[in-house]
C-alpha cells in the first residue's frame, strides 16, 4: 500500500514536469513566431557625390565692380564661373535628399546684401534656370536639413533623387548694381558643398 502511494507520488510529480516542460516549450514556440517575419528585411544603398574641374569648389571676386543681372547671367570664363556636378548613384528604391549650399569664406570684405548669385542647368545648352539672380543676404539657410547639411548654410537648391544619374551645374556670382559701399578692393569667396542623405524608409 505504502508502495502504491509512492507510485502515485511519482507519477504527480512527473505528470507535473512534464506539464511545466509542455508549457514552456509552446510558450517559448508562440514566442519565438511571433518575431518571425514582423519586419521586411530590406536593404537600400545610396551616394552622392560632387566633381568639378577647378582646384577649389567655389567662386571668387576680386577686384569686382558692380553689374546689371544681365552682364551677370553673360559670365564666362575662368574665374567668372564654377561648374559642378553633382552625382548620384541609387541601389534599390531608396530616395537620397540633396542639399546644394554656399557658404561664405574668411578673407570677404564685401557685404552679403551686395553679392548675387546665379544658378542654372550646366548641361543645357540653354541654361535653364535654377535659382534666379538672388542676393546672397536673401538666400535661405539650412536647419535641421533633410539632407544632413549643417545649420546656417546658404542654399541654392534643394532636391531628391530616386535613381542613378548625374546632374550638371553652373553657378555665376556678381556684385550688385545697387551696391555702394564697394570701397576701392572688393573681395567675396564663396564655396559650394552638396550634402545628401538617404531618405526614411
């Protein structure tokens, strides 16, 4: 009888165990599914890049005089203006945010208010435009960009790109017709940078 107590000990306790290893292995089976497959795994790539032929990347005045924005948008010439590129290249279907900015240099002595910039489409025989003959102190300036470009920086154009391809520019800079307070030395460096950043998927 004693005997048959023990048996039915033993069986309870190993009923149980097996109860417990049952629970916790279904458990552990309904947890592991449930962070199966709850993300798409993708992978996007992207870059961006800017080239250009001229040992800096910007543009320089020196010893400029005022002129009309026609004379302005008819600069050519070395030292008159920059061509860039600007330079994407896209894997999968990612979405690359692009910020082209300026940023004034040390060593200008001419006021913002007294510079004007000029951007259009290298590439067209045309030159289509861009961003209009714009004073500098007029431009916006970048915060918290897209694009991952810095604060306070000047821009000139903002856009996105979703697939390879390349995009040619030119940028022409003059000072002001309205410009008085030139003085007998005019100076104004500006240099251009591109930022990019692979959009929120």
């Amino acid at each position: 009888m004693k005997n048959d107590n023990s048996k039915h000990v033993l069986l309870a306790v190993l009923g149980v165990a097996i109860l417990i290893v049952a629970v916790v292995g279904v458990s552990f089976a309904a947890f592991s599914y449930s962070k199966t497959g709850t993300k798409v795994n993708t992978i996007t790539t992207g870059t961006i890049t800017m080239s250009y032929s001229e040992t800096t990347n910007g543009i320089n005045l020196v010893d400029a005089l005022p002129m009309t924005d026609t004379q302005g948008k008819a600069l050519t010439g070395e030292n008159n203006v920059f061509d860039f590129t600007v330079s994407a290249t896209i894997t999968g279907t990612t979405t690359i945010n692009y910020d082209i900015t300026a940023t004034k240099e040390e060593g200008s002595n001419i006021d913002d208010s007294g510079v004007k910039v000029y951007l259009t489409d290298g590439a067209n025989p045309s030159e289509s435009q861009i961003l209009a003959p714009t004073k500098i102190s007029a431009l916006s300036k970048t915060s918290s960009a897209a694009s991952g470009a810095p604060d306070d920086q000047y821009i000139l154009e903002t856009g996105t790109i979703s697939a390879t391809q390349s995009k040619n520019y030119r940028l022409r800079m003059w000072v002001a017709d309205d410009y008085t307070n030139l003085g007998t030395s005019g100076t104004y460096k500006l240099r251009v940078n591109v930022y990019g950043k692979a959009a929120a998927q």
